[in-house]
C-alpha cells in the first residue's frame, strides 16, 4: 500500500502547482489530491482554480454594499444643485453671504451615522413622499446658534458653549429647516418627483431610531459658512427609504435634464429679490501720506481729487454703480442717480 502524503508533502505539491500550473504528475495522484487538501481562498485578489488564474472580490456581508459608484456620483451632483438653492436661500435669511459646498457622499451604516452626532445636535426626522418612508438631516448647533443670531440681528459669531435650543431658537430652526427642505425637494425634483417634510425635532439622534442600525445608507455632508462661522450640514438617506427610485439615480438621466431651464433661472431670480444689498454714495477719494494723516486736525481741507459739478458715485455693494447728484428728500439726505457708470471703460449709460 502506498504511503500517505504528509501535510508538509501536500504544501510543497501545490506551491509546485501555483509555480508551473501545467505540470501534472502521471496518473493524477496529485491533481487528486490537490483540491482536497487546498488553503482557504485569501479574500480578495488573483487565484489559481485548475491551472486558470481568477479574481476573488471581498464581500463583506455585515455591511452589504446597495449604491454603485455613478449612483452615488449622482447623488453628490444632486446635493450640489441643492447647496446653490440653499446658498441663495440662505444669505436673504441672514442678511449675510452663505456658503453652501458638498464635501462628500459616501455610504454607510445608518448607525455609525447616528453615532457620530454629537450630543445636544438639533437632528430633523424627514417624511420622504409619496413614498412614505423617512430620511435624517442634521445640523451643527453652533453653526445653527449663528444663523438664528443673525436672524435676529446679532453679529452672528461662533458660539463656545453649546446648550439645547429654547422655545423660540426651536421655532426658528425649525422654519429654517422647512424651507431648506423646499429647496432639497426642489433638487431632487430635477430627477425624481419627490418632497422631505419635516416630521421631527430630536436633540439626541439615538431616539431617532428610523430603521435599524445596520441599514446601508448614505451620507451626504455639506460645509456651510457664516463669515467667521462654519459647520456641517448632513443629509442620511437609508436604502428603503429611496429604494423604489434608486433606478433613476443615473449621471447620464441628472446632465440631460439641465439646470438651465427657464424655471431655474426664474426661481433663482425670485429668492434673490428680497436679499438687501449695502448702497452708499463716494464723494470721491485720494491718497496722503501716513504723516499727513497723523497731523489732521479739525478745520483742515483735504482734496478729494473730484469737482464740485462732478456729483458722487453711488456705490452698491462693492462696485461703482451710478453717477449722482447730492440732494434733500425732505429732513434726509437723499441723491439723484444721474447715469450709469460703463464698468467696460466706455461711455456712461
């Protein structure tokens, strides 16, 4: 009777084998006995099966993956479109410059998304219709603390202490939430007729429990900034909430629709017109050296380079406008736009 093979025999066989895949020894012993004694199959990259090199790709059962690349690029494209309307929204609520960009879009557990919140954070539960299901958005309370500021007048600063939101705070973050989500439903309506309504307030993301932690989800994060303050905004989307419409998620379906329709221009035009813009009116301007400039006193004529017939320039935000004449509205200073300064280097309009 033939000796059995040593396990140290089998491993030299099949390191033969993976060396030379053509080389077979007479009568087949060691091809028999090859796939009977084999090593696991590593997890990801080339093995050999029968001398023919194969690709074993890693799975990971535990966090399954439901979104492919272009679907998750298209959703990061949408979100995008969505940062321009809340930007715009946004800077006529705080009578400020608001910017709005997507930092990223990737997908994840739905609980290591509410993990990560930190504790107070203002959390909004989303109804997604007609499709009844629900979503999550988040917002950075200090970021949320200088918008409602602002709101309110205040300077709109970083705030260092964070704290829950009172009555009120919750009643206006809570407007501003509804009217973000607007804007988001506007988005998304470029590409698949649905709305997010506002159906929750939660400080504590962990009481928020709208499907299980284990659900594939993705996590869109958006950067905003208020002058010197800035924070996050996060948008979560579970797998069944938008399973019903994931098919339509292609880049080649979101860049042939357009957002240069008409109605886009138009509803940009619309939020724009109630955004106040600083006006004020330049007698003119002139340069004098810091020696000058320390020895003014009052009583003292400083030349502003301009005649006296020359009028002011009425200069809206940062840019020279009008020409004007200086006048009286009744107990006011007022001016009169005489015409329009050509910013070509041409005549005045």
């Amino acid at each position: 009777m033939a000796e059995a093979l040593s396990q140290s025999d089998i491993d030299s066989l099949l390191a033969m084998a993976a060396d030379h895949p053509a080389a077979q020894p007479d009568g087949g012993t060691a091809g028999a006995a090859a796939p009977a004694a084999a090593s696991p199959t590593p997890a990801s990259g080339p093995t050999r099966d029968n001398g023919r090199l194969r690709y074993v790709r890693k799975m990971d059962f535990a966090r399954p993956s439901k979104f492919n690349k272009d679907q998750l690029r298209t959703l990061q494209m949408l979100h995008e479109a969505f940062c321009r309307r809340a930007s715009t929204l946004l800077s006529g609520n705080v009578r400020s410059l608001v910017e709005v960009s997507v930092t990223g879009a990737e997908q994840i557990p739905y609980g290591d998304f509410v993990s990560s919140l930190p504790v107070p954070t203002f959390t909004s539960v989303l109804e997604v219709a007609p499709l009844g299901t629900n979503a999550m958005a988040s917002i950075d309370l200090p970021l949320l603390f200088a918008m409602i500021d602002r709101m309110l007048g205040g300077p709109g600063t970083n705030v260092s202490r964070v704290r829950e939101l009172t009555e009120i705070e919750a009643g206006l973050a809570s407007n501003l939430m509804e009217r973000l989500l607007e804007e988001l439903s506007g988005a998304w309506n470029d590409l698949v007729p649905i709305e997010f309504r506002l159906r929750g307030i939660e400080m504590n993301a962990q009481f928020a429990q709208i499907v299980p932690a284990s659900e594939p989800s993705v996590l869109i994060i958006m950067e905003l900034s208020i002058g010197t303050a800035t924070g996050s905004l996060s948008i979560c989307l579970p797998y069944r909430s938008i399973e019903s419409v994931v098919g339509n998620l292609a880049a080649h379906r979101y860049f042939s629709i357009g957002e240069d329709a008409p109605e886009h221009k138009d509803a940009l035009l619309a939020s724009l017109q109630g955004v106040k813009m600083p006006v004020r009116a330049e007698i003119g301007a002139t340069k004098v050296p810091v020696e000058t400039v320390l020895g003014l006193q009052p009583g003292d004529v400083v030349p502003l380079g301009r005649r006296v017939d020359d009028g002011v320039r009425l200069v809206i935000g940062s840019t020279r406008a009008y020409n004007a004449l200086p006048g009286r509205d009744g107990n006011r200073v007022a001016v009169r736009i005489v015409d329009k300064i050509d910013r070509d280097g041409g005549a005045p309009q």
